[in-house]
C-alpha cells in the first residue's frame, strides 16, 4: 500500500486514479519468484545427461581403437624401400664409385674386372656378374670400412661374386652372394666368413 502523493489517501497500488482527488497514480508492479531468478534455472540439471554422452562417446572410441576399422585409422605409412627404385647399373655404379672413392681416401688405388663365366664383359651388360678389385690398402682390417657399406648392394647389381684382392698385402677375399658357397679358395692371409653376403 502507498498514500497518493496529493491528498494522502491510503492507496492499494493498483489504482490508476486516485478514487479521493483524482490524481493520476503510477500503479506498482508486482513481482513473483517465478519471474525473477528461479524462473532462469533449467528444469533439469543437464551435467549428467553430457557426462553419460561423453562416456559412451569415449567408450566407443577406445572399442573402435581394437577394430579393424581402428587399425586402418593408426595404420602407419610403410616407409619406402631405398632400393627399390635401384637399376643394376645404378647399383654396379655406386658399388665402383664407393669403392674406389674408399680405397683413394686411404692413399690406395683399386681397379675392376667384371667377368662372367671367367670372360670379361662389359659393366652395363644386364644378368649375374663376377667381379674381381684389385686393391692397395695400407692394412687388412680398411677392407670392412670400404665393402661393409656397399655390400646390400651386391643383389642388386646382380654380382655372385666380389673379390678383393691385394698384391701387397697378399690377401685375397671373396664375398659370394648367391649362390652361397660353403667352402672357399681365399688365402690364409685373408680368410675370413660374413653373411650375407658371405665373405671367405
């Protein structure tokens, strides 16, 4: 209730006129719980509802991680094989580049014959090759720092047979690649087995 502010009458609120003087009244509005901040809140509390949704969305995740759907999701791209792409030139090539680049840095010198069948042919000619190194090395144990690192080489430039031999050193060794031989022919001096390829 309020008193009208011209003749002071005792007032309700709801009256637009005052029914005393007749003095035009500002009506109060009334206020209830439900419009102020309970009617803001949601019906239902929600934070459960997201929480079961986001554990089966979870759980579905880590099923699916099992499943062949799962291990083509995580499959790994298989890295390619560097020799893949390797001719056998490519490959005869490199095996004489390094070679000579190996034996040169050591103050030594190294020559190439590629045979088949105990004729010499050429280097380019395509099918299952022998071939004999003649090297100058200053001591037994270089010859694993210069054919160590061409050796997964040797299949694919289509060689059966690399022979290292040293004059000075009077060494001689034969690494065969297929097919592999049990018994060898190399001297004493530089005797030795390591496969693949094998090394005698």
């Amino acid at each position: 209730m309020h008193d009208c502010p011209t003749c002071k009458v005792p007032l309700h609120g709801h009256e637009e006129v005052c029914p005393s003087c007749g003095t035009p009244q500002r009506r109060r509005r009334s206020y209830s719980k439900m419009l102020g901040e309970e009617s803001r809140k949601p019906p239902i509390n929600l934070l459960p509802i997201v929480g079961a949704i986001m554990a089966v969305i979870v759980g579905l995740i880590v099923m699916a991680q099992g499943s062949w759907v799962g291990q083509l999701m995580n499959k790994k791209p298989q890295p390619e094989d560097p020799m893949a792409k390797v001719t056998y030139l490519d490959a005869r090539q490199i095996i004489e580049g390094k070679i000579t680049e190996g034996v040169t840095g050591i103050g030594g010198t190294a020559s190439f014959k590629w045979l088949r069948g105990g004729a010499e042919v050429d280097k380019n000619s395509e099918g299952p090759v022998e071939v004999n190194c003649e090297v100058a090395l200053q001591d037994k144990e270089q010859r694993h720092q210069i054919v160590d690192p061409v050796k997964d080489y040797f299949e694919k430039a289509q060689i059966t047979t690399f022979t290292m031999n040293d004059p000075k050193l009077k060494a001689t060794w034969t690494y065969t690649v297929s097919p592999p031989v049990q018994t060898g022919t190399a001297s004493p001096e530089g005797a030795q087995n390591a496969a693949p390829p094998a090394e005698q």
